[in-house]
C-alpha cells in the first residue's frame, strides 16, 4: 500500500513508523507545508519521499490528514474533491464536530474515515516521531456508518495491526469526553507552569527542587501552542464546562484548607483516590 | 552503622533499602505504630528487626523519623529526650517551620538535622518502597547552624553517598518552594481526579481513552491522604498563597477562551511553555 502522511510532525510522523514497524506501507509520500520539516522527515526515514499535496492525492491508496486540528475541515474537503473511488482518506484530529459537519453532504463522504487515535506527547514536528507510540493506545472511530465499508475496514485494519482498540462514537460524544479526558489535562498543566512560573521566581530553585511529581504534573505544559490552541477553540463550549468544574473544584479545595477543615480534605482527596480504581 | 527507621513506609522503607544499597548501615531496626506496616517491612528485608521506640533510640546509631508531618514534632522531641550526645536524630519531612520551632529550645537540638529529600511516589506503605528513588534527586537540609557539626556531617555524607546534591535552607523557605513546587502538583492532580470524576459518568471511557498525558497529571491524585492532608494544613499560608494564584492562572485561561481570544491563549501558552528551557 501506497500512503501519502500531510503533516509529517509528532502524529503524523510516528504514524508513518507505525506503518512500517508493521509492514503496512511499502512506500510512504510526505507532504508538509514547512519545508523543513518535510526536508527533516525525509532525513529521518520517516518517509520515502517528498511529494505536493496534488502527488499525493494523485498517488496514494491511503491519505493520511495530520495537521492541527483548525486545518483540517478545508483540508479534508479539498482533498476529498481530488480522490478517485478506491482511494482512502483519514484524519488523526482531536476534534471531529466540525470536521464531521463540514464533510457530511460531500459526494466523497464514504472514502474518508474520521479518526482520533488517543496519544502524543509534549513534544511537536517530526524529531519526536517514535515508533511505539500508538501501540496499546485506544483510537476512536467518528461516524463510521458515513464511511464506506472498504474505506472502514482498511482503517480499522491499519489501526488493529498497530495494535490499537477501537471505541466507535459520534463526533459530538467523542469531542466531549476528549475535553473532558485529554483537553482538560492539558490546561491544568500549561496553568500549574504559569502557576509556579509567577510564585517561583528564583529558576534555580524549580530546576533543584523539581521532584518526579511536579515533572509529570507539569510535562504537558511544554506542548505546542500551535497545537493546542486550535483544540480548545474549536471544543470550546465542552472545554469550558469542564474548565469551570475544575475550578470549581480547586475552590472547594481552597475553602476547605481555609477553615482548616482537615476531615473535608481528607474526604476530597479519598474521593480523587477513586481514579486509581480506574486507572491502575 | 546502626540505624532505626520510625516509619516503615514508602519514604522510611525507600531510605533504608538505599542506606543498604550503598552499604551505609549493616543493621537496620524499624518502628511503625501500625503492626502490619512493620511485619511488611520485616518480610520485605526493608529492616532487620522490629523494635519498639525505646529500644530504638537506646540501640541506634542514627535514628530517621518517616512519619506523617503532623506527628513530627512532638515525635522528634520524645526522641530526643531519650538520646545521648553521639547519637544523630534525622528528620524526612516535606514541612519545616513548624518542626523547627518546636525544636528550637531542646537542649539536645544540635543532635537534629531537618531534611527534605524531593521524592517520593503516589504509592504509599512498606509495599511500595524502591531502592533508588532518591538517587539523583535534591535535598534540603534546614536551620544547619543548629546542628552540631559531627549530627551534619553524618546526614551529609548519607545523603550523598546515595547520590542526593544537598541545598540548604531555613525551614521558612523550605516550606515556600516546596509549597510553589511539590505540594500545588498535588493539589492539582487531586482537582483534576475530581473534575474528570465529576464530569465523566462513564467510568469505562475514563480507562478507554486516557492518554499518556491524562495518566501522568492525575498520577498524583493517588496519593495517601492520611499523607498530605497535615502537609497541607501545616503549610497552610503557603499553599492557599500558591493555589490563589493557579485558580486565577485558570481563571486567565477560561476568560481568554470565553472572548475566543486565539492569539491570547498561545501567548499565555508559549509562556509557560518556557518551563521546559528549566526543566528540560
């Protein structure tokens, strides 16, 4: 199988060697809008050559949409007016709402699978790109009754080889537990930076101090702005109705330590300690 | 050396098995209220020998107190009302001010060194203690000029001989930082345990569709309440101080995507994002 990766930075980068741990692609085209780093893909083996998104609609069986999420619709569109009827089209987005609404009355609609594989990392483009990445990690598959059943199924092939369950939901279900799961996550850490970065004036002291706690609590904070932003923009309403219970919820932290309420925060912390059942 | 360790948890339990990695101590006697935690560090070989507190402080050459932060002072003072003037007393605690003043007075107070070393888990008890957690981690030790040079000496060369670059600090601004750095990460993987509890009914997309990212800033969240409630309390000034400020750094974030404010967000973003030139 021929594949064509469009955005070859941390997704779409360590897809593609996904693809090729698991024999999936013989031949995998980049394209990227960032020369370099189509230039540095090339250098890293992450993919064979670099083509024009025009070679890569021409060529490919599959096409594979890895640019920030705020691209995608257009993108997706676009792409869609070139394929021919045995090509396939997926994205690997974290938002599917809009991307599932622009997509729905396109001719095309079958050919393209709406996909959000649950991994990444702090880091962006494609010097991060590792191998393992996606394996052992879920992936959601949105709307799959709008795509044809080929289409579905070598996408569903693809990921089940990697190594990867598949959750089927809505766009609109799957951007509210993304919010609340992955999103939410990100916030707590970029605002525990700015936190420590205002109180903390003395940089010394967090490079010294910093235990493993605050490094894994804080690692997220180091992602890409340019990743991220759009995110949140686009799942705004369901980002911001878990923001505020996050807040809500460091308030009720916060009156409890103010009244010195210890039995309150020993309850609020047994109730958190649930997570645990959950997540092993 | 002949040490007691009063405590036989995840931190007491870690320290001894890392004085024995580094051939610090040949016999290691442990005390812990709870008879269970004992027997588990018996079996585990954390200690040797499960003694009583009397018998620790008339065997030990080195006597570590591991317990929870509000029975610190009155523990340590116990201890060294018993002791004589070649034994050393050693304290592991994450909270300071309280400690040293209750320490100030006793007229054996030069036996004492108050450490914190910058580590520990989300695990807790004899079960979870490992033989290098502290190995390349920092500790503080606070008020030295109240030591006697030879109870200093003896913590320092321990603490580095397993590996551990020592700060010095006096308990007020140990208290500070580590509520700036390691106890507001607590407090927000606990918020953040609760929010996605509250806001995520269904407890199987919770373990579906975590990330690496949502696993490693609600790790915290595990943590032993019996732990960090009296850190907390103990620390209370300090840790309402930090936590003010992250619920308005959240604050910031939810206005800025409120108005929709894209270029805002990635500005505060790429701001925090300076917290990985720090800790890289």
């Amino acid at each position: 199988m021929k594949t064509a990766i469009i955005g070859v930075g941390l997704i779409g980068g360590s897809f593609a060697l996904s693809l090729r741990k698991f024999g999936l692609s013989n031949e995998i085209l980049g394209v990227d809008s960032l020369a370099r780093h189509s230039q540095k893909a090339l250098e890293l083996g992450l993919i064979n050559k670099i083509v024009t998104l025009e070679q890569a609609t021409d060529q490919a069986d599959l096409i594979v949409l890895a640019t920030p999420a705020d691209t995608l619709p257009l993108l997706a569109v676009k792409v869609l007016n070139k394929i021919g009827n045995t090509q396939v089209v997926m994205d690997m987005g974290s938002i599917k709402t809009e991307l599932c609404e622009v997509m729905a009355q396109h001719p095309a609609r079958g050919r393209f699978v709406a996909t959000h594989p649950m991994w990444g990392t702090e880091f962006s483009g494609p010097q991060a790109a590792v191998a393992d990445g996606f394996t052992g990690r879920t992936v959601v598959i949105c709307n799959r009754e709008e795509s044809d059943s080929d289409a579905l199924q070598l996408v569903e092939q693809v990921y089940t080889t990697i190594g990867m369950p598949i959750k089927y939901m809505n766009g609109e279900e799957q951007d509210l537990h993304s919010a609340y799961i992955s999103h939410i996550s990100h916030i707590t850490s970029f605002a525990l930076a700015l936190t420590v970065l205002e109180k903390e004036r003395e940089e010394e002291h967090i490079f010294d101090l910093a235990g493993g706690g605050f490094e894994s609590t804080v690692r997220l904070a180091k992602s890409s702005a340019r990743t991220w932003a759009p995110i949140f923009m686009q799942n705004k309403y369901n980002v911001l109705d878990v923001l505020r219970e996050h807040i809500h919820q460091l308030q009720i932290f916060r009156k409890l330590l103010e009244k010195e309420d210890e039995k309150g925060l020993v309850a609020v912390m047994e109730k958190a300690n649930t997570i645990g059942r959950i997540l092993p």
